[in-house]
DNA sequence: GACGATCCTGATTTGATCGTCAGGATCGAT
DNA sequence: ATCGATCCTGACGATCAAATCAGGATCGTC
C-alpha cells in the first residue's frame, strides 16, 4: 500500500465503482420489483450478469445492499424537495414543483416505488433520514407556504396538507402505475401522458389552493 | 357424514368460522406490516394465538392465506367505488366519496396497505379484478362525470385524471401514514385530524374540479 | 517476472421457514 | 359408552436463499 501509485488507486477505483454501479443499478430494479423481502441476490446478480458471490464480495450483504440502494434513491428524493423556487409567485413556484415531481415519477420510477414501499411498510429505516434531512428542509417550505397564506396569496389551507395532496398525486403515478395503465387502457405510460397529467394536476390543485378564479 | 344433523354442522362452521376469521385478521395484520414475502407463518400464528400447524390446517399454504386475506380486501376496495350517489351534484357526489374514501383509509389502513403493496409490485395477482370487476364499476362512475363535463357542471379534465386525484390523495393517509405522522410531529393520527384533512382535499379538489368560484 | 493488493468466483455451509404427518383431543349423535 | 368426523398440534423433513471461504485471475509496480 505504502508503494501504491495514485494512478493504480484510481484504476482500481474505476473497476471497483463501475462493478457498484451495476449492481446498484440492478438492485434498484429487483428491489422495486418485488420488495426487499422477495428479492433475491441470485436474481440481482443475474441482471448484473456476474456471479451471486460477487455481489456478496461488493456489499457483503444483501441487507446492505438494500441500504446502499435506499440511501441513493433518498438523496434523489430530497432534492426534489429544493426545487421549490423560494422568490417566484406561488402560481409559478407551486406548478413548477408538480411538473418537478411529476418528472421523477417518470424518470425513476423504480427509485419512487422503492421510498413507498419503504413508508408503506412503517418507515422505521428512514426514520432519522426524515428527522434529520427530510423534515429541516421541508420546513422552510412550509413556512414559505405559511407566508403566502398570511398575505393571501394561498387559501387558507393548512400548507402540510397542500404538500401532501401534491406528493399523493403526483406519486401516484410511480407506485398505482400498473392501475393507472389498466385504467386508460394503454401498454405503457408515455412521457407525453406524463405531461397532460401534470397539466391536470397543476390546473386543479392551484385553482382550489389559490384565490380568484382565474377564468 | 350421512348421519350429520344440521345443527352439529353448524357449530363445528363456527368453530371453522371463528377460527378461520382470527387467522385472516391477524394474517391482514401481519401482510401489511410487512409484506407478503416478509410476512411469516409463525408471526401470524403467534398474533392469533395458535400454533402454526393450525395456520396450515386451515388455509393450505402462505399464499392461500394471502390469496384469501387480498379477496377481502379487494371485496372492500370495490364496494367504495359504488358509493357515488349518481342523482345528487357533483358537488355532494364528489365530497361524499372523497369522505367515503378517506374513512375507509382510517377504519382499514391494513387493507389499503395490501393492496397498494399489490399494485406498487405491478399488480399481477389482481390484474383479473381490476379487469373483470373494477373497470366495469368504475366506467359508469366515469361516464357520470363525463356527463357532468359535457354539461358544464364539471370543469374539462379528464374523469380518470379526476379519479387518479382522489384515489390518490385519499389512500395517501392510509399508505403514507408514517409520513403523515413524522411531518405533523403527532405520535397518530386521530379521527378529527382525518376529518380536517377530508375537509381540506375535498375543499381543494372540488373548488379545483368544479366551475365558477364558490367564495 | 516476482511482489503485493485487489478482483473475482465455484463450491459449500448455514440458517430460516414452509409444509407434512401421525396421532391425540373434542364433540355431537345414537 | 362408543363411533365417526372434525379439530388441533408437536415433531420432523424438505427447500431455498444468504453468506462464507479457499483459491485462482488480474494488474500495476519495481
């Protein structure tokens, strides 16, 4: 180690993030797919189209693999939560936010069902991630909600509720998208149907959370 | 067999009855915490007081007992798609299910956690439910509002978009509920607090959903 | 081309859980 | 009291997936 050159260190680096990177990405489609409980390392290993033992070799176990996955997919979610343009009027801030969540709903829709699956089975491996990361952020968006509600530039609504109607609606289309594709009938959602949706969600929730008619 | 009275079949069905009911309500339970791969024989056993062989006596196989536990559940998922009252206004029509909704996510989190799990993992096991059962409920309850549309009583969204909206914001409180909890900073959630929060969506939604401004 | 270090993997072990089975307990009917 | 039917369960076996391990392959350095 002490005769290690910088380049030899970097090359394996290189080897060494590559092989991760596969199987993170693997990982993060199996466990997306049937949950960490039913997922196998056989099964992810396979996509990554290496042996089962190397994936052992990487993450030692699968539990920490699945932690490794979880911890990826949570930073996404988190800077998702700063798009929120703070000097924007609420229209523009609140309707570039939906199209901001509607986006990551469709471009990492294994990482969205990951965190629901997650919450949905009691949230207890994200607890201090949502203490100490999530919550500290959302905070100042809550009160810069807060802050148009007072001058009347929001409805009274409670700005907690009005985020949470905004993450349901626009999460939905990540974890209910085999109902969703059942219910219009279609193979698959497409990027454009992403859009008409976001349309649709953004039109009704900022009418009903904003005042004045606005046609 | 032959010598059976009707009376000696009925107190051994509730015997069966008994048992069989203290099974699926601990199974409910123990599937929703933690999904159906997770989920182990031996807890649900344990939580309905019995050994685990009479788990097996009664229901066959894990997946029997799930298939089973999801039958009544999706039974329950059905009957609140009939609660539109297709005589009144949309705008009772639509508070009242938003309402039906959100008591069924208080009264039976464990319910609406199952079948979202289902769906989060591609919804294979309930593709022929959704097709055969829940499409054909739900399409007159679509072209109700389609009807509205056309007559000027809805604003122009799309009825399904409508309805991803409500379904979405709705089960949030039963699927995301640790979620709820961390950013409310409440220990859980109460009757009231989902009474506030039914008034909130249906105030937003339909105000967003319905013509001309109602204050 | 010998070295140290890391990469990589087939074979095997370990551990957990599903599911079976043989047989005892219970209960109503006669 | 005995009988048939069903209820019920402890003990066991089979299965399947996680994790280990010993050893070979590869690579940059000297």
């Amino acid at each position: 180690m002490a005769t290690r050159t910088a380049a030899a260190t970097a090359a394996k680096a290189r080897i060494r993030d590559a092989a991760q990177g596969r199987i993170l990405d693997a990982a993060a489609e199996v466990f997306s797919e049937r949950g960490p409980a039913a997922a196998t390392v056989a099964e992810i290993a396979a996509r990554a189209d290496m042996p089962t033992a190397t994936v052992h070799y990487y993450f030692g176990s699968k539990t920490a693999l699945y932690d490794a996955v979880l911890s990826q997919v949570l930073d996404l979610w988190l800077s998702e939560i700063d798009r929120i343009d703070t000097q924007g009027p609420p229209e523009e801030a609140l309707s570039a936010y939906i199209r901001a969540k509607m986006r990551v709903s469709f471009a990492h829709p294994a990482a969205s069902r990951i965190v629901a699956g997650e919450i949905l089975r009691g949230g207890a491996k994200i607890e201090s991630f949502v203490r100490d990361e999530l919550l500290p952020h959302l905070q100042a968006k809550l009160d810069l909600v807060e802050h148009w509600r007072r001058s009347n530039r929001v409805r009274p609504v409670d700005p907690r509720t009005l985020f949470f109607l905004i993450w349901a609606s626009t999460e939905f289309y990540a974890t209910y998208a085999s109902e969703v594709v059942a219910v219009r009938g279609v193979e698959r959602l497409t990027e454009a149907e992403f859009e008409t949706a976001s349309d649709a969600i953004a039109d009704i929730i900022l009418r009903g959370a904003l005042p004045r008619a606005r046609d």
